[in-house]
C-alpha cells in the first residue's frame, strides 16, 4: 500500500459547489441558525445549501457540519430524481445520508491512473 491508496480527501471538506443532474448547487455558511430550519437547510429555487455554524449562540461542531451538508446535499438529490415522497421522508433522509457521510469520511481512494500496480 503506498502512501496515495491512503489519501482520505473527503475527510475534512465540504464543497464550495457540486453538480446534481447538470445543476450547480452552491453551499455557503451563515453565522446564525434562523427560524426552523435545523444545523442547514436547501432551497431549490436557487439550488442552494446554507450550514449555520452556530445554534443559540454554541458553536456547531465539524462532525455535525459535515453530517448536515450530506443531509441537505441527499435532499437535493432526491429533488433533482424527483423523488418528493421519499425526500419529505426524513427518517430516509437521515439514514441515507448517515451512510453516505460514512462513506465519504472512512473512504481511501486511488487517483485515477495509479489504480493498477505497474
Ligand atoms: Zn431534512
């Protein structure tokens, strides 16, 4: 195993921007949670994932930051497959992106080219 295969980019990041289904969607912080809208909240109008970084003044910590931008980012999959039952579904919501953030932040990868020993 060299030192690539143990490269872990997802680990630490949240996008600035991403595609769904040939939309951008942008993601920005706010400092303050307003209204009833949780640690984040999309809006598809404008294809947009805010993250506060605070609740109530206490500061939200990187591992819930995280979680919520792979929360907000799976309903906006769900948005663009046009899946509204399933995305009204928070329960679903929840457990999907749990795995999905899972994924991401336990996944080692290869770059692409290096895969196969030489
Ligand atoms: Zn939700």
């Amino acid at each position: 195993m060299n030192k690539r295969s143990m490269n872990k980019p997802f680990s630490n990041e949240i996008p600035k921007t991403f595609r769904v289904a040939g939309m951008t969607h942008t993601v920005v912080f706010e400092k303050h949670k307003h209204g009833d809208s949780g640690f984040g909240e999309v809006t598809y109008p404008d294809n947009k994932i805010v993250l506060f970084a605070a609740m109530d003044g206490v500061p939200i910590c990187r591992d819930q930051m995280i979680q919520t931008f792979w929360h907000e980012a799976t309903h906006a999959i769900l948005q663009a497959m046009g899946e509204g039952e399933l995305n009204r579904n928070e329960k679903f919501v929840c457990c999907f992106s749990s795995l999905l953030n899972e994924l991401m932040q336990s996944a080692e990868t290869y770059l692409i080219g290096e895969e196969v020993e030489q």
